[in-house]
C-alpha cells in the first residue's frame, strides 16, 4: 500500500534545512553528514524534497500507526541521491485524524541493502 495522497504530500523547506541538512542540529547533525556525503546540500534543500516525495511514491508503506491525532506512515526503501547512489532510507509521514495531506516527520538511514 502507498501513502494516502503521496502527490499532494508536503515537505517544509525549515525541516530539510534547518533538521535533515544542519550540521549543527543536535538530532539532525549525523543525519545531515550521511545525506550531504551523497551530494544533498542545504543550498540545494529541494532536492532532498523531491527525492523525499518519489521515495514515498516508490515504496510501499511498512508501518501504519494510528494515533489520538492522526495516523503515521513509516516507509522504507531506496532513494536515489545526486550523486547516482541508491540509499536504503527509513522516512515517517503524518495524516491528521481530519484527513488532509501527509506532512513529512522524518528520514534516517538504514543498514544497506545487499546487491
């Protein structure tokens, strides 16, 4: 099963830049040396976004949390980055309770896959 709505899903420049691609982020730092390896860069943020999005339309979700104030999608799979890698990557979506378009939470990521 893919993400509800995967093409109207919103990913906020603050939670590329300012968390995934910040060096100084005391949660986001080690996240941003692995994607910024990789040829992703904060001056670049919607690149990252973009490659977020189609990661959510590529792979299915593997976890559907239902919660008080909506539900949280877990999907994990490959994303290509710039520099032509493929990275395993674990990404988090959120749905409010009302419906709407899934927000973008998070990513990290995840042991390789073997070729």
């Amino acid at each position: 099963m893919k993400l509800p709505d995967v093409q109207k899903a919103e990913i906020q420049e603050a939670k590329i830049v300012r968390y995934l691609l910040s060096t100084s982020h005391r949660a986001g730092k080690s996240k941003a040396s692995f994607f910024m390896e990789f040829g992703f860069h904060p001056d670049r943020w919607e690149e990252l976004a973009r490659a977020l999005k189609q990661h959510a339309m590529d792979n299915d979700i593997s976890l559907e949390e239902r919660t008080t104030f909506g539900t949280r999608y877990v999907i994990e799979g490959l994303l290509k980055a710039p520099d032509g890698t493929w990275l395993n990557i674990r990404s988090a979506w959120f749905v409010n309770k009302e419906g709407g378009i899934p927000r973008f939470i998070t990513a990290h990521p995840l042991r390789r896959r073997r070729s």
